[in-house]
C-alpha cells in the first residue's frame, strides 16, 4: 500500500499502481476538476466524525475520480475564532482501497507521521545545522540517524503492537546543544 500527499498525485502514476495490483492513498490537488466534484456531493452523504476536537467540526464523504475512489474530509472551526475561517476547508485524496470511507481515510492520515519524525530530528541533533564544518554536520547526520532509528527500534521491540509515539523520541535521545 502506498500513501502519499499531492505532491504524488500523477494520474498515469496511479493508474500504473492500480494495474500492478499496488494499494493507493494519495492526495490530490485542489484543482477546478476536483472543486467541482466536492461541490457535486449532497449535504446528505457528508457524514461528522465523531472523535474530533470541540474546537472544530470534521465531516467525510465520498464520490468517483474516474474509475477511483474520491474521498473527502472537509473541517472547519467551531468556537471563539470560527469566524476568522467560517467556510469548510477541504482534503481529498484518490484511493482505489475497497476498506470503509473512515477507514481509508484514517489510513491515509497515518502517512503524516513522518511529519512528526522530521520534526523530531530537527528537534535533536539536527538543530546543530549548520556548523559550517563538513565533518561536523556529517557527525550530527550520523548521530541523529542513529538515535533516531534506534529509539524507533526500541519502542517497536518494547511495545510491538502500538504505535510507534515519534513526538516523545526526543527523552531517548542524550545528544542535546550545550547551553548558551
């Protein structure tokens, strides 16, 4: 299975995919085609997801992009400043996946956690860049990757069926900046 943002989204990428036999999850840009396509969804097919936030308000739907799947997460703000964004914003991506519409849709949010990762490294050892030294910066990429995967590891070999928590890594990690 493959789960991507738009910066994936190739029509003829996805359709090699499908005819491989390949799972797809990948986002698609809001272009007027597909604008279109959620204007096109009756209010009635929007169903709210239940676990979200009290500050906003999340639905999720479904329609075709061609021979695909086109589902939908449209949020909004609820609350003291909903009125700095009233209207809906809008999150679609192309799957070909038969599993549930708030199934693929969780699946597909999954892939963000290497938002979270990055995050982390630039958290730690990556925070030193640049040093202005090659073999410096050589060093700290060493060290992060290393700490990195090894806490990944870690956390998979102590806790096999959970998810690894990437945004706590950091307390595993020893190699911090000294003090100004």
């Amino acid at each position: 299975m493959i789960r991507a943002d738009s910066g994936f989204e190739n029509r003829k990428l996805i359709r090699v995919l499908h005819r491989q036999g390949v799972e797809f999850l990948i986002a698609v840009k809001q272009s007027t085609t597909i604008r279109a396509l959620i204007a096109e969804i009756p209010e009635s097919d929007w169903v709210t997801i239940t676990n979200y936030p009290d500050t906003g308000e999340a639905q999720i739907a479904e329609t075709r992009l061609g021979d695909f799947r086109l589902i939908v997460r449209r949020t909004r703000l609820l609350g003291a400043q909903a009125e700095l964004f009233p209207d809906w914003r809008h999150h679609a991506f192309a799957t070909n996946r038969t599993v549930p519409t708030l199934t693929a849709d969780i699946d597909h949010r999954d892939h963000a956690t290497i938002e979270f990762a990055i995050r982390d490294l630039k958290d730690q050892a990556l925070a030193h860049f640049p040093t202005g030294r090659f073999a410096a910066n050589s060093a700290w990429t060493v060290i992060a990757a290393l700490s990195h995967n090894l806490g990944r590891c870690s956390t998979q070999l102590g806790l096999p069926n959970r998810p690894v928590q990437t945004a706590r890594a950091r307390r595993l990690i020893c190699f911090r900046s000294p003090p100004a």
